[in-house]
C-alpha cells in the first residue's frame, strides 16, 4: 500500500497559492495537499478536483474586478476627476465551502474514506475526503488499496479581496471615462502581473427629467483584464531510490499563467448631494478566469513490478505535461446594489454592497474635483 507520495511536483500547490491569492491569505500547510498525489489518478481528475477546490476564488475574484467603478449616481462635470483607491471582499456563501466528492466524475480515482463533504479553499479546516485507486492483488485475488491521499483543508476565511485603483475623467454631456491600468510588471524575471480596465458613465436625466434636482439617472460600463505569470522549476531531487531517466532540460520552461476578464453594466439611480451621496442600481455582469499550468514535471510513481530488481530504485520518475488546465466562468446575471459617499473638501469616502452570485462589499478612499 502507498499512502502518500512525497514529490517535488507538490511546489505547484504553493505556486497556485502564490499566484491566486497574493498576500491576502494566510498561507496554507504545504502537507495539506500533494498535487504530485492528486496526479495519481491522472491529468483529468487532478483538473477535476482543482477546479472544485479553487471554485470560490475564480467566481469571487471575477466580482470583485466588476465592483468599485463609480461612487455616486451622477458622473463627473467637464475636467472633473477623481483617484481612487479601493478593495472588494466577495463573501464565500456556505454552499461554495465545500463540494460533494461523489458527485465529481471521478475516472480513475476513488473516494475510500473520509467525509463526503470537502471544503474548497475557503472552507473551514475540517478533514477532508480520501482519494486513492485499488487494485486486484494477483496473489490473494483480493482488492487492496493502491495507494490514498487526503483532499486538502481550506483556509477558513470565507472571503476573496480584491484590491483597485481607478482614474475617472469628466467629459461633456454629463459623460465621464474611467481608467485602470498596472503596467506590465515583472519581477526577477520570475513573476510578472499587468491589469487594464476601461469604463464610462452618462447621465440619463439630462434626457428623461433635465430639470429634476432630486433623482440623479446614469447608465455605466466597465471592463477589467487581469494577466499574471510565473516561471519556475520544479525538478527531481536525485535520490538513488529514485530511479530518472530524464535530462535535467526536461524541466525547463516550467510556467503558469492566470487570466481574468470581467464586464459589468449597471442602471443607477439616487441623489448626489454636497457633502453625501446615496444611490442604488441594477445591472448585468459575467467574468471568466482562467489558470494554466505548462511544461513538464516530474512524478514520482512506483516502480513496475516486472521491471523491479532487487536492490534496485523502488520508485520512478513519469513525466507529466501541462497538467492544469482550469477555467472559471461566472456566466451572466443580474445584480443589485446599494452605496454611498461621503465627500468632505477634495476627500471621499465610499462604500457599496452588491448583491450577485456572491455578494460583495467594496469601500474605497479618493481625492476629487468634480
């Protein structure tokens, strides 16, 4: 029976970590899950089983970049702007703090032990489920276990940030243009990250209601484009158990990459006062995320029973190519919102709570000139 293996393709786990979340999270125990085990039961059902686990994240990063475009129901004067700076905390509701093991279409892998419920990373760090495969032991003719693994635990804390900065610009017509933009940067020629987003807001009641000075309309748009990669090397240790046949290039152009795209258009109505703004909205967004993981690593598996000689490497080294491949989509659907800003001088002070697939709280300071 093999009940954990040990490989250095677990480094990924903490380079998906890394990648993901930042500085945000506490980290997370890099014995709590073995992707060199979840490998085991092949590319298909480590993707699988990622997925689930990374669910949360993908859905609640993708509404976090849709939150935070605008502050008040009427847009910027001509030449009026405004900096912002801001974050979102998307809430993890229970239901997307766990997943039910059995009802993943597992192919190769089986669930032997451990609760039918698993938490996700944002779930609590109860135990999770134990995976494995069996076989038929040619001696005994019985079923044994191959070989097990547990499913990771989560970090308990049901929220995903999201940090912005945002420039918007009056225009005429009751129009303004907003700008997020991070240049391409890399760092150590290892990481590199870049975000760009653009949107507009016009008013409405110029059209509908041009002498009101109590309800303020707009209608606003808002793109964001999130790119991150990482470049690594994740290579076999050399034990002489261990028995490689491959050249140490093998490993090289390790890789992964995340993507992020999210598009939001809302109806916003309210009144922007002097000092106090209230306004509350209605509107469309959907945001897809993605995360590859290319080159080649290294796994570490038993050795062939026919092939074993005494005295000789028990285990060996299988390649592994582009082993991740993982989409999030948060297809489109309605959301409602209610804010609030508070402006004394030039300084504001902002805070919104959306309702949508996981509802979200963003709050946010600035400088304005409106």
């Amino acid at each position: 029976m093999i009940s954990s293996m040990k490989t250095p393709i677990k480094s990924i786990f903490l380079i998906v970590t890394l990648l993901f979340l930042g500085l945000f999270y506490h980290p997370v125990n890099a014995q709590s899950v073995n992707p060199g085990d979840i490998l085991l039961g092949g590319a298909a059902d480590a993707n699988l089983l990622l997925e689930e686990y990374f669910k949360p994240f993908g859905i609640g990063f993708g509404d976090g970049l849709n939150s935070g475009w605008f502050t008040s129901p009427k847009p910027h004067q001509k030449y009026g702007f405004d900096l912002r700076f801001g974050a979102t905390a998307a809430i993890v509701p229970d239901f997307d703090r766990f997943f039910n093991i059995d009802q993943v279409p597992l192919q190769n892998l089986k669930h032997l032990g451990g609760p039918n419920e698993t938490p996700t990373f944002f779930g609590d760090e109860s135990p999770g489920s134990v995976l494995g495969e069996t076989y038929i032991n040619p001696e005994t003719g019985l079923e044994e276990e191959l070989y097990s693994f547990d499913m990771p635990i989560g970090i308990d804390v049901p929220y995903v940030v999201t940090p912005m900065a945002q420039l918007t610009i009056g225009l005429i017509r009751d129009t303004d243009i907003s700008f997020r933009f991070v240049p391409n940067i890399t760092v150590a020629d290892d990481y590199d990250a870049g975000l760009f987003g653009f949107g507009f807001q016009h008013g409405l009641s110029q059209w509908i209601i041009p002498d009101s000075e109590k309800l303020d309309i707009s209608v606003q748009f808002g793109y964001t484009n999130f790119r991150s990669g990482i470049r690594y090397r994740v290579a076999p240790d050399g034990s002489p158990d261990i028995e490689n046949n491959f050249d140490r290039s093998t490993w090289d152009d390790q890789n992964m990459k995340m993507k992020s795209k999210a598009i939001t258009s809302t109806l916003l109505f309210g009144r922007q006062m002097k000092i106090i703004s209230f306004y509350g909205g209605i509107g469309l967004q959907n945001s897809i995320t993605t995360l590859d993981v290319n080159g080649s690593y290294p796994l570490v598996i038993p050795q062939d029973q026919d092939e074993y000689e005494p005295g000789g490497p028990t285990r060996r080294i299988f390649r592994v190519d582009d082993p991740v491949n993982l989409e999030f989509k948060n297809s489109t659907r309605l959301h409602y919102l209610v804010g609030t800003r508070i402006r004394v001088a030039t300084v504001t002070l902002s805070a919104s709570y959306t309702f949508a697939r996981y509802n979200n709280l963003n709050v946010g300071f600035g400088v304005s000139f409106r």
